[in-house]
C-alpha cells in the first residue's frame, strides 16, 4: 500500500510513531491517529497530502499520485484515527 512506502518512513508503520525522520523534521511528523489530525475535514486532509508544504519536510505526491490514490490515503487516515478510539 502506498501508505507504507509514502507515510511510513517519517510517521511510522502504525501512523501514530513518527520515525526518527519524523521526529527531526520541521514541523514534526504528526501522530495521525490524534484529535488534532482527526479534526480535519477530509478535503484538507487532501490539501495537505497532494502539493507541496514549504519549509516543511512534507513532500507533495499530487505530482506522483493520482489523485484517487491521495483519497485512499486520506481514507487510511481516517482508519488510523478509528483505531486510535478504540485503543
């Protein structure tokens, strides 16, 4: 899935653990389970995931991916988060 070869290397196989990269990035990798992330419309989800951020350490994959592959991402988010509520 593209979440494990995407996200994983800065927030973690679980979404939730940012990886050292993660940790050392400016801003930090965001747990993607949290209230915080969770709170997000889906379509800002998506904004974050498709372009660029500068003066980030977010890649954009809009370039990448098609854009039904960032709604499965964003989808993916939303199940890290349930997980989370569960825990």
């Amino acid at each position: 899935m593209e979440f494990g070869v995407r996200c994983a290397p800065c927030h973690g196989a679980d979404g939730r653990s940012p990886t050292d990269i993660g940790r050392w990035m400016f801003s930090r990798a965001a747990d993607l389970g949290s209230p915080r992330v969770q709170a997000y419309p889906d379509e800002q989800l998506f904004w974050i995931i498709k372009p660029v951020i500068r003066l980030t350490g977010m890649p954009g994959f809009g370039k990448s991916m098609p854009e039904e592959q960032i709604w499965h991402l964003v989808n993916y988010v939303r199940r890290i988060g349930a997980s989370a509520s569960k825990s």
